[in-house]
C-alpha cells in the first residue's frame, strides 16, 4: 500500500505541478452557475447564467434549472454541462449562454459527453419520483432519453475517451460501463465491473488530466481512482477532509481547486486551492461545486 500511495503521489505531483495561475473558475449551486475572475486580489463576477433568462427553454423547464449542482466544461471549454437537484440538465454555450440542449432528469447531479453527440447524466435518489438512474439523452434532440439503467444514488458520470469507458459513481460503488450498439438509433450501455467504495456516499467524480487517477469524493475522506490498476488510494492532500463536493484539477495549469461544505450546509463561501495553495472567501455566496 505505501509504494502504491508513492505512486499516486508522484501521480498526482505530476498533473498538480505548480505552474501560473488560471484567472477563471466556473461556479454553482443554490444560486445559480457563474464564472469569476480570480487572477486579482478579490474575485470578480464575469458571467452570471439564469435559466428565466433564455427564451429558448420552455416554460416546464424554467424550475427544473432553479438551482445547478454540476458545471462541467466540455468541447475545450466552449460549452458547459449543467445539472440541476431541481430536475433537469442542458448544454450551454460558454459566454453567451445559449441553450443547445436541454433534459428532464430528476434529482440530476452530474453529467458528461459521449461520443456521437450524447450525454450521459447520473441523477440521485428521491421518493416517489424516478430517481435513481444513469440516463442517456441525444443531444439533437432535447427532453428525450434514448436509454436509461439502475443507478443507486447517481452522483458523478465521466467519459473516459481512451479506456472508451464511461465511469459513474454511486453512493456505495464507482461502476464501468462499455457502449452498446452506439452507431444505431437505440444505445445502450452494458455493466461491466463494479468496485466498493472505501467508505459510504460517493459524491464527486472527476479525472486528473495526465494520469490513471479519478478524483472521488466520499462522505468522509477524499480518494484516487487508479484506472489501470482498478485499486482506490487515499488522496494525498485530501485523505482526511470530509464533505468535499467537488475536486477538480486544471489541465493546463495543474492547479486543483475544492469545494467543502460549509457545517451544516451542503454548500459553502469559500473556495480552496492547492499547487499553488490558496483559499477565497466570498462572503454570502452559496458555492456547490467550482469546476476549471
């Protein structure tokens, strides 16, 4: 176990080199998704998205995008992936704001893309509504699934374009998926191993450019995924910080920022950084996750 927490730690060294500073942090949560200016002493707000804003979503969907758990940038950057517990998901035009895409997923929480032109989205637990599920959607066609599997407390989906797997976390297991029957009009996706949290509810699940490793999340510590040799390994910086809602780091600069909830509160008002360490505060905001 040590050489292999050396491993990862040279891993992970490797991506998280100390390199400048990128100026911009894509944030969201109870309040909305927005992008702030870091590169100053304060941060500073440059781009605020509401959903009531745009016209080209319908009225259903206006609650559905209330709130937004997940803002992953995709296609270089030039569009971003959004996720609402409120009931729903879409694809944005980063700057503009135009939605390309939009879906009904109850309880969503993270989403990425797939090839030709689909995307996945993990949508977690509720009562009496069909939560619990690992969703398919087609891009071209806004608010109809083309597939959809059991997904336990769906947290965190990422495609992984060498392994050509797509990854999903759970709150007791992280799960591989292959494709099926992708070139045809009626996808699938087939289950092809499944591997136990180290400790309960899996809650962020990112991939560290230039390397093997998976970000993960739990209730209670932060892990790294090796890919390759399919074994889970404390985080180096993070092992023993809990309620981290999201880790990401930044594939050109290495830098990697974390959200941890506030006590007593899903959320939080400040985000932290490490290589090089740094913490802002932003007094009364609500921040959920903080993606590059």
């Amino acid at each position: 176990m040590r050489r292999q927490t050396r491993i990862a730690t040279l891993a992970l060294a490797m991506a998280v080199a100390a390199q400048p500073q990128t100026r911009e942090v894509i944030v969201c949560g109870p309040d909305g998704l927005s992008t702030l200016d870091i590169g100053g002493n304060q941060p500073k707000r440059t781009w605020v998205w509401k959903a009531v804003e745009h016209p080209e979503l319908p009225e259903q969907m206006l609650p559905k995008l209330r709130t937004v758990d997940e803002c992953k940038p995709v296609e270089g950057g030039s569009r971003i992936l959004i996720t609402s517990s409120s009931g729903g998901v879409a694809l944005l035009e980063r700057g503009t704001g135009k939605v390309l895409f939009y879906g009904s997923a109850v309880n969503a929480h993270s989403a990425d893309i797939l090839p030709r032109g689909r995307i996945a989205v993990a949508a977690s637990h509720t009562e009496n509504k069909p939560g619990d599920r690992l969703i398919v959607f087609d891009i071209a066609k806004s608010d109809a699934e083309v597939y959809h599997t059991d997904l336990e407390a769906g947290h965190g989906v990422v495609w992984d374009e060498q392994r050509q797997v797509l990854w999903a976390l759970s709150h007791p297991q992280l799960l591989a998926y292959k494709l099926l029957n992708w070139n045809s009009g009626s996808p699938s996706l087939s289950k092809i191993a499944a591997y136990a949290l180290p400790d309960a509810l899996g809650h962020d699940l990112s991939a560290i450019p230039r390397s093997s490793m998976l970000s993960v999340t739990t209730g209670k510590r932060v892990w790294l995924f090796d890919r390759e040799r399919r074994t889970f390994l404390p985080h180096p910086q993070l092992a023993n910080e809990a309620d981290v809602k999201s880790a990401t780091v930044n594939a050109a600069t290495g830098q990697l920022v974390y959200t941890q909830a506030n006590q007593g509160s899903t959320s939080t008002d400040t985000l932290r950084f490490l290589a090089p360490p740094r913490v802002i505060q932003i007094l009364g905001a609500r921040i959920y996750k903080a993606r590059w």
